[in-house]
C-alpha cells in the first residue's frame, strides 16, 4: 500500500484532468471501479463543473533572468487553477499575488483559486526576504478546456438496498494527511468489507474531487438520500493521537451512537455538526439531509501542517491509517447488528 500512496501522492491532482484519472486508475487497480463522468458546464443545482485547468508554466524571474520560483519543482508554488499572466510587475504588485503560511516560514502553502479568476504564487514565508528588487518578471502560462470530471465508485452488495456511503477526495495535490489518507484507508476498509459475508446494507465507496464531486453526485441522483442508511467522510487518519468524531447534523442519530460506543475504548473527542469541514456540508444539506459524520484524527486545520508542502509522505503514519480502518470496520460491523450488540444497560428501551 506503501507504493499506492506514493503513487498517487506524486500525481500534480485537481478538480478534473490527467492526473485525476490516472489516480483512479491507480485506484482501480486495488478495488473494482465504476467511473462516472461528467462534462465541463453541466449544471448541478446551481453549481456548474469547471474547466480542466492545465498548467505549462509557472515562473517567476528577476530582470536579470535569474528564475526565483518555477512551479516544475513543485506544483504547490502556483496557485491552484491560476490564470495565465506574462509580464513585469513592481514589487509591490507581485507581493498582492503572493501567499506564504508565516505559521510554518519554510513550508510552501497550498492554496486554490477554483471559481474565482486570479493568478498568484506560493512562498515559503522565509524567502520573501530574497524580494529586494523593485521589479520581477511573471511567466504563468495555463490553459482552462472543456474536460470530464470523473468520480470512481466502487460497491459491495449487501442483502438491502438501504447504502451507507463511504467517501473520501481526491484533488489535493502533494497533501498525504489532507484527502488522501483517507483515500488509503478506504481501500483497507473495503478489502475488509469485501470478505464479510451476508452483509445486511450494500456499501457504496466515492472517490472524488471535493465539494464540486459530491454536489455533483447528489444533483444527478446517482446518490439518492431516500436510499442512505448513513455517510462518513474519510480524511485526516494518518497523523494523531486521538480519535476526532463529527457527529450527523442530526446529533444523535444511530451511527453517531455506534461510534460513541466504540470510541468508548480510545482516546477520543466527540464534537457536534457544524456547517464547516469537508463533504459533509454536501451530504447535510438542507433537501438533502443524509446523516454524515466523519471520523478523523487530528482534524483539517488543528495541525500545522494543513494546506501546506509539510504534509507529505514523512509526515503521516501508514500503520495509523491501517489501524483506524479497522475502527471503521468495527463501527461499521456493529451498525450492522446493532439491536443485538448494543448493550441495554439502564433496563429501559435501548437507543438503536
């Protein structure tokens, strides 16, 4: 699994595009895929799928032709979804279009500009000091086509047509805790899930860019919440001590009380739904209203690292990752029986 993560940890991944697919692809070669497509300008509610954006370059120069960033060491250094700009700007124009972490100084933050048109680099926040001209020459050329967003779905049939989705995405390039460890965790789980036998629910596994690949998936009803027994998000499982559980929006909903049980034995901390987080938003919205938690470690945004070039391959934990897909498989299996494993402790009616 090792070679898997590196794999896809290596691809230059974003909403749509080559490397999506090839992720995929990588995917599919661990666990059977169904691919979904779905073109650029199709509406979903009132969303539409962007353009593929393909960067050629990215590079920033002195007036000296001494390159002082080039994005070909690190796709992290341009801005995600960049528009193209060419030309001499003053210092204190580049400085407007520059985006550094002062948090971590030497990390590369990453950073996105997906429906908003601009152009920009990222900095190691220790080098703005190496801008002592008045001037720089910006080189970012990209391109925005029409392309296919593509969302893989992997399925184990169970006796109901009542789904509990599984989902994790795939769109963060060069981030290992952020995303793509739950992607990894996924594939442990659903090796797992696989050879368990007489499974009462069916389980649905989404591989997807974020926010737009969920909106997607419920707008063209290939997820209908009338048919979700529950959802959980998948992300942030490769770094941490303790367990992070967000709950359903509903608070106290059947998995959330699964989960508690189980986390029981763990070092853990339970916290309410918010609106803010990963695709959980999506999943609880209002009209749509699947209950969605997610079960992390340390969670987006509570380590230092988040969003930037120090959350690579060094800094998360494979032995993590393996371990929590096997809290999931328990949570999971006890959902499945819960009338019977749900201990009945007060003597009253148990809370299912």
């Amino acid at each position: 699994m090792k070679n898997v993560y590196k794999k896809l940890f290596l691809l230059n991944r974003s909403l749509l595009g080559v490397d999506n697919n090839n992720a995929l692809e990588i995917i599919n070669s661990q666990i059977p895929l169904k691919i979904y497509k779905f073109k650029s300008g199709q509406p979903c509610f009132d969303w539409t799928i962007p353009k593929e954006w393909k960067l050629k370059k990215a590079v920033l120069k002195d007036l000296n032709n001494n390159i002082i960033i080039n994005a070909e060491e690190n796709i992290l250094y341009v801005l995600n979804y960049s528009d193209s700009f060419s030309g001499v700007v003053t210092k204190d124009e580049l400085v407007k279009h520059i985006h550094s972490n002062p948090e971590l100084p030497d990390s590369i933050p990453y950073r996105t500009s997906y429906y908003n048109k601009s152009w920009g680099f990222c900095f190691p926040h220790n080098r703005l000091s190496e801008l002592t001209d008045d001037k720089y020459f910006v080189d970012i050329v990209t391109e925005f086509n029409d392309g296919y967003l593509n969302i893989g779905e992997a399925t184990i049939k169970g006796k109901s047509e009542k789904t509990v989705v599984l989902s994790s995405y795939i769109c963060h390039p060069h981030q290992a805790n952020d995303g793509l460890s739950g992607v990894i965790l996924l594939l442990y789980l659903y090796k797992m899930l696989a050879k368990e036998k007489k499974l009462k629910y069916t389980y649905k596994f989404y591989f997807t860019p974020e926010t737009i690949g969920t909106i997607t998936l419920l707008s063209n009803k290939i997820i209908d919440p009338a048919k979700i027994e529950y959802a959980l998000i998948s992300t942030c499982v490769g770094y941490g001590d303790i367990f992070n559980y967000k709950r359903t929006f509903l608070n106290n909903h059947s998995i959330d009380n699964v989960v508690e049980q189980v986390l029981q034995k763990q070092n853990s901390l339970l916290v309410d739904y918010s609106p803010f987080g990963s695709d959980e938003r999506q999943y609880s919205s209002p009209k749509i209203e699947i209950p969605c938690a997610s079960l992390m470690r340390t969670p987006y945004c509570l380590f230092k690292e988040y969003h930037t070039s120090f959350d690579n391959l060094d800094f998360i934990s494979i032995d993590l990752i393996k371990k929590t897909s096997y809290i999931y498989r328990e949570i999971i299996l006890l959902y499945e029986n819960k009338p019977k494993l749900i201990s009945n402790t007060n003597g009253c009616e148990p809370l299912l």
